[in-house]
C-alpha cells in the first residue's frame, strides 16, 4: 500500500527528518531541503487539519531554519523538547553532561573528522567521516555515560548521543496523540533510524502504522526505498488524497 491509500483525513502524520525526508549529508548543516517538499507539507497539514508533526533527533530551532517558513509541531532532541500546535514548549527535565563532553571532545580532538555536536539536554558523537571508529567512538560514548546519571546512550547512523533517559520519539509521538489536533486520529510514523524504532513500535500499539525508509531490519510494516522515495509518495498522497466526503 502506498502512502496515498492509508493517509486519509482522520490521520496524523509525524514525521522524521534526517534520512526521512531530506537525504543524509555528511556534516549536519550541509542538508539540503528541496523545495518542492515544503509545498507538500503545507499541503498536508492543511490537509490533515494540521495533525502533522516532525520528530526529531535535532533541536527545534534547526527544525524550523531548515523548513522556514513552515511552523510545524515538533519534537526535538528525540523528544526532550517539544512544540505543539499551539506553539507551546515542553522541555524535559535533562542532566549533566559534562563528563560525557569531556570524553567526546577529547576523542575528536584525538582524531580528526570526528564531530561533537551540544544540543539541550544531550550531545551527540558524530562519526559518519571516520567511519573504522565506529567501535571506538561508541565504546567511549558508552562509557561516559554509564558514569553519567539519569542518560541513556542512543545509537544511530553513524552517530552515538547521550540523552535524558526519559526522552525517547515514542514518548513524543504519545504526547502530542493527548493533543488536539492530534486526539483521536490514527497515526502514522515515517522514520529511517534505529532510534525510529520505538516510534514504529508506539503507533503500531495504537493501531496506526510504522513506516520505514531504507534498508535493515525494522518493527515497521511498511518500507519505503530512499527519501526520494518518500517524497514522491509525499507529492502522490497530495495529488490522489481523498475528499472528506469519501
């Protein structure tokens, strides 16, 4: 089933970002929003009275200067900060990190191509240009946090972060479910990660629908190729959405 067959107007749709809808880069600001995407979703979330959502691993502010001037509900820093539809922030309650930027700045120092990226509440080791450091850059991340209290260590593309242990996109996913526009619809997440899984996981419990973009094994029911994929899938469910009165 494509998008356009199980996207109707009593759905709410969230969202990753990275990797989702915009195709991984090497360095973090280097990602390139297409144009056309941010037409689709205005056009969804007019569509879906405005029951759409990004939820992400970066902060909101990132969010929005990569899709100004949308304004969409967000989640950011997998869910440890986060704005609804009314355009009020929820922050979670986040811990020291100084021990674990210690041990991250340390290693990036040591090797060259390694990236530290500060975020609210978490910090995040990027790897993905010194990739034979995966072992070494998780090993230490791990490390850090285990003499951390109250972090957990997520593992993603070619990244380890350290984040409020009570932070996660299922959470999110669930926060927002509480909240009009969003109460009452059936969900659908669209992610690409291993840090996607347990929002695949939270909205299949609630009888909506994983959807998993790029290879490797995933909870997910469905599967989408590549973001390219995805957004024509996005621009197709425009085009062929349903009319309310179908």
């Amino acid at each position: 089933m494509t998008l356009a067959e199980i996207l109707y107007p009593s759905c709410a749709l969230f969202l990753d970002f990275d990797g989702t809808m915009v195709d991984l880069a090497p360095q973090p600001s280097a990602v390139h929003v297409p144009q056309p995407l941010l037409a689709v979703l205005r056009e969804l979330s007019a569509y879906l009275d405005g029951a759409v959502a990004v939820i992400s691993g970066r902060p909101i502010t990132q969010i929005d200067a990569f899709l100004r001037p949308l304004h969409l509900p967000v989640a950011g820093v997998h869910g440890a900060e986060r704005r609804g539809v009314d355009g009020a922030v929820h922050l979670l309650h986040t811990h020291p990190l100084d021990h674990v930027q210690e041990a991250a700045c340390a290693l990036a120092a040591d090797h060259p191509g390694l990236l530290v990226e500060n975020k609210r509440g978490s910090l995040a080791l990027h790897y993905r240009q010194r990739p034979e450091l995966e072992s070494l850059c998780l090993s230490t991340m791990q490390e850090a946090v285990n003499e951390s209290p109250g972090l957990t260590l997520l593992r993603g593309k070619m990244v380890a972060e350290a984040k409020p242990g009570g932070a996660s996109k299922g959470r999110a996913i669930e926060d927002f479910l509480g909240e009009a526009p969003f109460a009452g619809r059936t969900p659908i997440f669209i992610g690409d990660d291993v840090t996607d899984e347990v929002g695949f996981s939270t909205v299949q419990r609630l009888g909506g629908i994983g959807v998993k973009v790029g290879e490797g094994p995933s909870v997910a029911w469905r599967r989408v190729s590549d973001p390219t994929a995805l957004r024509r899938e996005l621009e197709a469910a425009v085009a062929r959405r349903p009319t309310r009165n179908a």
